[in-house]
C-alpha cells in the first residue's frame, strides 16, 4: 500500500513539474509577443508621421508636375510588357560590369609585365644603345644628301649581296687567318732592327718556301684582280642584258 502511494505522488510530481514548465513557455511567448507589439507600436508612431508627410509631399508634387494618368498607366503597362527585356538588359549589364573588373585586372598584370620588362632592358642597356642608335641615324641623315641615298638604294641589292658572300664561312675563315698572321707579323715587326735589310738578306728569304709560296699566292691574286672588269656585276645592273642582246640584234 504505501508503495502504491509513493508512485501515484512521483507522478503527480512528475506532472506538476511538466506542467510548470508549460506554463513558463506559454509566460515566456507571452512576454515576446507583447514586446514585439510594443516595438511595432513605437515604430508606428514614428514612421506614421514621415509617411503621412511623405504622401503630402508626394501629393504636392505631382499636382505641380500635373501627370496624366493615362501615360502613368501606359507606362506601367510597358514595363509590365518588357519585364524579360529589362531583365535581360540587367543581366548584360551585370556581364558588361563583371568584363570591365576582369579588364582592369588583366591592365593591371600587363602593365606590372611590362613595367618589369621594361625595367630588365634598361638594365641590359637596351635604351642606352637605341640612344646612341639615333645619334648616329642623326650623323647618317646630317651628312647623306637626298642623291646619296637614292645611289644607296640603287646598289643596296649589290651590297647586300657582297656582305652576303663576305659572311661566307670560307671567306670568314680567310680573312681570320689574315688577321692573325698581320698580328703575328706585327709583333715580328717590333722586334725587328730599325735599319732596312739589305737584298742580300732578301734575296735569303726568299730561299724560303714559305716565303716563295705567299709570294706566288700574292701575284696570282693581283693577277685575278686585273683581270676584273670594272663597275658592278652584270647581274646587278637593270637593263645591261636587254641594252646588250638590243645592240646585237641591231649589229646583225
């Protein structure tokens, strides 16, 4: 019996404290809604006058601006009509706006590569020679006529083709082994006496084999170069070959 007792009073207990807890919910949303009307309140007390003012101000002004009512309408109903268009055109303009940010941040890339860049060829002293360059485009032009530069560009086909075979790794190779055997010579030179030799020191040099061969190599090219024709070669020169065949057929 009293442990029947003891369990009908837990639950009694039990729910007491359930339904206390009940209560202090149902308290508790009472007092937030009642706080919320209170804010709503105060808030319409203050925003009642400013729209009240607002609607008078409004009302005043479209009374001086006179508004038809139809073209309101009318208005209304095209931008009802081109809801999509104006949609569209936000869109284009919210792409065009996202483009122009990308554009300004390649800008700005390119402008720090090449500012870099620009930095690195100063460095290397690239604009120092283009600088110097034009001093002596400056000396070229201040001292080159109008007909000295027509003359050039009549045989700049003849002198681009003589640098041409100039750069020629044979001909190179040639005039590197001049060069050093004029500089090898050059240092004999210095050590030699200053009196002149005497033909019968001449005439034991040329004992030697070495002196008889470039002696014979330096006849055989005066001999070659008698030999050419002057003026430049026929192949460069318009309208030799057809002056030439023309005068043939006449003397026929």
């Amino acid at each position: 019996m009293a442990t029947a007792t003891t369990d009908r009073t837990e639950e009694l207990e039990r729910k007491v404290d359930l339904l206390t807890e009940h209560v202090a919910f149902l308290v508790e949303e009472a007092e937030q809604q009642a706080q919320r009307r209170r804010q709503w309140e105060e808030l319409s007390r203050d925003v009642m006058p400013l729209a009240r003012t607002g609607l008078e101000r409004l009302s005043t002004e479209l009374d001086a601006v006179s508004l038809d009512p139809e073209a309101v309408l009318d208005l209304a109903r095209r931008l009802a009509a081109n809801v999509d268009n104006l949609e569209r055109l936000l869109v284009g303009l919210e792409s065009g706006l996202e483009l122009v940010d990308d554009a300004k941040s390649l800008a700005s890339e390119a402008m720090e590569m090449a500012t870099t860049r620009l930095e690195e060829l100063d460095r290397k002293g690239y604009f120092t020679f283009m600088e110097a360059g034009l001093g002596v485009v400056d000396r070229v032009v201040t001292n080159f006529s109008e007909d000295d530069v027509n003359q050039l560009g009549d045989n700049v086909v003849l002198i681009l083709e003589t640098v041409k075979e100039m750069t020629q790794p044979e001909i190179m190779a040639v005039l590197y082994r001049m060069i050093e055997a004029i500089d090898r010579q050059r240092l004999v030179m210095e050590a030699e006496p200053q009196d002149p030799p005497s033909l019968w020191q001449l005439a034991q040099k040329m004992r030697q084999p070495e002196v008889r061969l470039g002696l014979n190599r330096a006849l055989t090219t005066l001999q070659v170069v008698s030999d050419v024709e002057m003026g430049p070669p026929r192949k460069f020169v318009a309208g030799i070959e057809d002056q030439t065949d023309n005068n043939t057929e006449g003397g026929v």
